[in-house]
C-alpha cells in the first residue's frame, strides 16, 4: 500500500502505510496493534471479550512468539524493507536527515539487506555528506564481493 501511496504522490498515506507495515512486521508491535483492533469491536462480540483479557494473554504471546529480535542478533528483512522504502519517502519530500535516519534503522534491521545500504548511500548524497556517502559506497561493494560465490571454491556453494 505504502508503495502505491507514493506512486501516486499520497506521501502523508505512503507515511502511514510503511509505519503500519513495520508495525506489522514487528512481532511485539502487531501483538499490541491485534489487541487494539479487539477492542474497537462491538461490546457484545467475542473480540471484545478476548480484548478484556489483554492483560493476562499479551504478555504470553509475546513471550512465545517467533518473530525477529534484534536485540538478539536476528534480522528482520520485511522490517527493513519497509524502512528502507520510508527513506525513499523523506528523499522525495526533501527530508535528507530523516531520510538517513530511516536508512541507517534499515542497515541495522538487516544488515544483509543490500538496498537498505544503496538507500542509506543516496540519502547520504542527497544530505551533503559525500564522504560518508563514499564509505557508504565501499561498504556496499565490499559487501557485494563477500557476498558473491567463489566459482573456483568446489562444494562450498552447493
């Protein structure tokens, strides 16, 4: 939604459709987003009954549930897909800073995620600073280099 929002030069709905998206994309943040639309249901419904037990049953879905950590060591590429995408956003409404600050949040998402640095490199560009925006550069093309199989290396890349 977020990328038809922008394609069509609905920034503020493109905003809100990656916020959302990354709301999602969160496991601890969806979990809360679940229980509130629980309790927009009518008084009556089985919703709301199961939203009146929020604070019993929040805290053991979100301990149990298997979604990204970050804290942990563990990506969340669809997370930062969506940031990276937000950064794309702020470059078009001229908001280089906010723009970086989306890009870097992307990298550290997903440090696997290439276009999170080529957006990070742009933004960089975009807000004065070459010289970051060439270390930026570096980073992507050394990241490329690891990334790419040796065709000389048997059975490594199988």
């Amino acid at each position: 939604m977020g990328n038809a929002h922008l394609k069509n030069g609905d920034y503020r709905a493109a905003e809100q459709a990656y916020n959302d998206a990354v709301s999602i994309c969160d496991g601890r943040l969806s979990v809360g987003a679940f229980f509130d639309t629980l309790s927009g249901c009518p008084g009556s419904s089985a919703a709301q009954r199961l939203a009146g037990t929020r604070a019993d049953i929040e805290p053991l879905i979100r301990h149990f549930m298997l979604s990204p950590d970050l804290e942990n060591g563990q990506p969340n590429m669809p997370a930062a897909i969506c940031v990276a995408n937000k950064a794309v956003l702020h470059l078009k409404l001229g908001l280089t800073s906010e723009a970086c600050k989306d890009a870097r949040f992307a990298v550290r998402l997903c440090p696997e995620y290439i276009k999170g640095r080529h957006r990070l490199k742009q933004a960089l560009i975009a807000d004065g600073r070459a010289d970051e925006a060439d270390e930026c550069a570096r980073s992507i093309r050394r990241f490329e280099e690891l990334s790419t199989p040796d065709p000389g290396a048997s059975g490594l890349w199988l």
